[in-house]
C-alpha cells in the first residue's frame, strides 16, 4: 500500500472541512465499521466503510481489492482522494488517482455525532456530448 502522488504536497485537512465535489483531498481517518461486499450490475465489488477523525464521519466508497485492505480500527492517511455526492449524500473516494496507507499518527476517538453523509445535498443534472439531453 504504497503512495502515488500526482501533484505536489497538499496539506491534510481535518474530515470536518470536507465538501462535496472536494479533490486532492489528503486526509488521516480511522475506519470505524465496514458494511456487507455488495455486486454491482457490470460485476464490480463495492463496500463502504465509515471513517472520521475527532471532527466528524464520512462515509467512504470502497471498490475491488481495497475492500480487504480495509480493516476495521485501521488508522488510514489517504492521498489524493475526492468527495463526491451518491443519492445526494457525500462520500469519500480514493479513485484511480489516490492512494491510501497507514498513517503515522493513530486517531483513538472519532466524532461519529458529526456525520457528513447524513447531510443532504442536491446533486446537479451532468450533461454530456454535446449539452443537450435525448429524451426517449
């Protein structure tokens, strides 16, 4: 569980500051519980765990083989990753770009009262091609 950096050091921000649609996120979180491996219609492996730090919680996707790279109690620093709204609720993403490993510090108590997942947000309609929409 190496680093791959893409751009430059960024600074590590606390879960509390985290916004939808955030990149370059470099953040250290313990992992507090792991939900069931579910299957996605195209055969992927998907699962999310819930992580936070002394500031709050967020729930992180977590795809294929780094499901089991993820244990529960694990102090994690990721690097690079992104938020990202799922059903209007956000969720932390290590993606193609970011890495993750063991931080340096370990985290004892996570302020899971503050969880940014259970806030709401309204996800905005994505436009491809050329920017108009096909109705059926």
């Amino acid at each position: 569980m190496g680093f791959r950096e893409r751009r430059g050091r960024a600074e590590s921000v606390k879960v509390e500051k985290l916004g939808p649609s955030l990149r370059d996120v470099n953040v250290s979180v313990k992992v507090v519980s792991k939900g069931e491996v579910r299957t996605t219609m195209q055969g992927r492996q998907v699962a999310d765990a819930l992580v936070g730090d002394e500031t709050g919680c967020i729930y992180m996707t977590l795809w294929g083989e780094d499901i089991t790279k993820v244990k529960e109690g694990d102090t994690i620093t990721i690097r690079n990753g992104y938020v990202s709204l799922f059903r209007g609720s956000m969720r932390l993403n290590i993606g193609r770009y970011g890495s993750f490993g063991p931080a340096e510090a370990p985290i004892s108590q996570v302020k899971t009262d503050n969880n940014l997942s259970d806030r709401r947000f309204e996800e905005q309609t994505r436009y491809r091609g050329s920017g108009y929409r096909r109705r059926f």
